[in-house]
C-alpha cells in the first residue's frame, strides 16, 4: 500500500530530470493538433483523441527498450559545419554515402526518420489500416515536436558543456506545464498541405538550431544574476519532495525568451496537424468513415503494457533527453 507521506528523495540527483517536451507537452501538443485538421479527417481523428494523447509519447518510453530509438529524437546540427547543411538535407542513403550511417546515427537522425514516418502514415492511410494510421500518427507527433525544440538540435541538450544542467527539462517541461494551460495561446490554426516533407523538417530544425544559443545564454545570464535559492525550489510530485526550477525562475526565464516557447509549441501543433492531413491526401484522401480493425484494442493493449513495463522499471539507451 502506497502511503502519501512525503519523502525526500533524490537530493544527489538534482534537479529532477523530466522527458521531452515532457509528456505533458507532448500530450497537449497532439490533443491540439486534433482542433487543426479539416472536417473529414476531423471526424476521423476526434473519436481517438485519447489514444493519440496516450501514445504521444511511445517514442521516448521506447527508448528503453530499443538503442536505435535515442538519435531518432534530435540532431546535433552544431555539430556539422554550416556550409554542410545542403549535404546533410538529403535522403538518407545520399547522406549515409556522404558521412557514414554510424556518423549521423551518432549526432542524430531525427529529420531522416521523419521522412520515414510520413512515408509510413501514408501507407497506411493506402491500406486503410486503422490501428497503424492512429499509431503512426500519435508517435510522428512526437518527432515533429521534439524538432521544435531548440536543444534538440543542439550537442550542449542539456547544458553539459555550459554548467546548465537541468535546461533541457527548462525549457521543454517546466515551462509549458506552468504556462502552456494558464497562458499559452495554443490555436495554432488550419492544417496546411505540405509540398516538400523534407525541406519543412529541415526548415523547423534550422529555427531550433538559430534559437539554441538565445536558450541557453539568456538562462545563463538570469542564473548569474541570482542568488541559488531563487533559482530552485522544493515541490511535492506526487508525495515525494522534489527539488526543482522555482516558478519565479521559470516565468522569469519564459519572459527573457519572449513568446518562444509558446511559438514553438504552436508551430509542433500546427506543423504536426499539417503531417497528418499531407499524409491522407497522399493517399489519395481516402474515406475515413469506413475504415475498421476489430483487432485494434487488444493489440494495443498488449503493447501499450510492455512499453509501461519497461518505461517504469528500465534503463534508457542513450541521452536522458
Ligand atoms: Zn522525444
């Protein structure tokens, strides 16, 4: 029996260490993207909107049980010179010709395995696969919305190089979960259809990448320009004492930044709703009404339980983020 005393714990590992975009984000982001799409995928994708939300955020319980997971959720673009980014905005086996697979696998694959996705969703969306289109469309959610997260484009994505560790979850969790709800503006307006897959994902991680130093110098100038017991504060998740970013800190950060996070957050919704409805008209807008899997839940469940399982008790492969 679990007892709702509180208990202090992990004071050697602060502070707390919280997922992209936090499930929270992800989960909201997803939710959103729903409101974004025209009527006919509408009435498709509203009844499962608690699937998509639920499994907003597979990829990163994934990465505790597959280490080809990890790189698929950013790419170091700090790392390649910037006279090589026409090199690198490439199908994957021109860049792998280029650079070597273990190379990019090492810096991160995100926008090739976007690529992947989309090309997935649309095959399902061919098949008439129920199961497959909600289960593609939930987790290529997530890949768009890490891209919009500058520090996934960056190989300082937690401040490890800077004295910032912690900025990561900053940014991408803290932040929405005391803004996103309370003040964020998060109608990110209608699903557009995109021309070039691959030139849209390499534009959004060309923003990330452009606004990473804002993250990190304008945090590192707010840090020393405080005293350490405003920047953290004790807080109770879920009956456990947790050191964490002090709301004053946080708001303070979010202003710094000015409407950042908030466009950024908007842009995954509306770019996330945008994969989606691209992928369906590729597909030759297929009628969704008519689509059914009896299988579908059993399926799911069955999966959705091992994720857990291992979410809960493993060890990731790879970055914490
Ligand atoms: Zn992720």
């Amino acid at each position: 029996m679990l007892t709702r005393s509180i208990s202090i714990v992990a004071l050697l590992c602060l502070p707390a260490i919280i997922k992209a975009w936090g499930f929270f984000g992800h989960e909201r982001i997803n939710r959103h993207a729903v409101y974004s799409l025209p009527p006919r995928l509408m009435v498709f994708y509203k009844p499962h909107i608690s699937y998509l939300v639920t499994h907003s955020t597979d990829p990163d319980k994934r990465r505790y049980m597959l280490p080809d997971e990890g790189p698929r959720h950013y790419i170091d673009l700090d790392h390649y010179p910037r006279s090589e980014y026409d090199s690198l905005a490439v199908p994957w086996p021109r860049a792998v010709a280029h650079y070597t697979a273990d190379t990019l696998q090492r810096h991160g694959i995100l926008p090739w395995h976007f690529e992947t996705m989309m090309y997935r969703l649309t095959a399902a969306f061919l098949a008439r696969d129920r199961e497959r289109i909600l289960k593609l469309s939930a987790e290529l959610g997530h890949y768009v919305a890490d891209a919009h997260v500058p520090l996934h484009t960056s190989s300082n994505h937690n401040g490890q190089f800077t004295g910032q560790h912690g900025i990561h979850g900053l940014w991408e969790s803290r932040i929405p979960e005391l803004l996103a709800d309370a003040e964020f503006d998060l109608w990110a307006g209608k699903a557009l259809y995109i021309r070039e897959p691959r030139g849209f994902i390499w534009s959004i991680l060309l923003e990330s990448a452009a606004a990473a130093d804002t993250v990190l110098r304008v945090e590192k100038e707010l840090s020393n320009s405080l005293p350490a017991d405003r920047k953290y504060a004790w807080e109770n998740r879920n009956g456990q004492l947790v050191r964490s970013y002090a709301s004053d800190y946080t708001k303070a950060y979010s202003s710094k930044m000015g409407d950042m996070v908030e466009r950024r957050m908007r842009g995954a919704i509306l770019a996330t709703a945008s994969c989606w409805y691209t992928a369906w008209a590729n597909a030759g807008q297929p009628p969704l009404q008519t689509i059914n899997n009896s299988d579908f839940q059993a399926t799911d469940q069955k999966e959705t339980d091992l994720l857990e399982r291992l979410w809960r008790g493993g060890k990731i492969f790879g970055r914490e983020h």
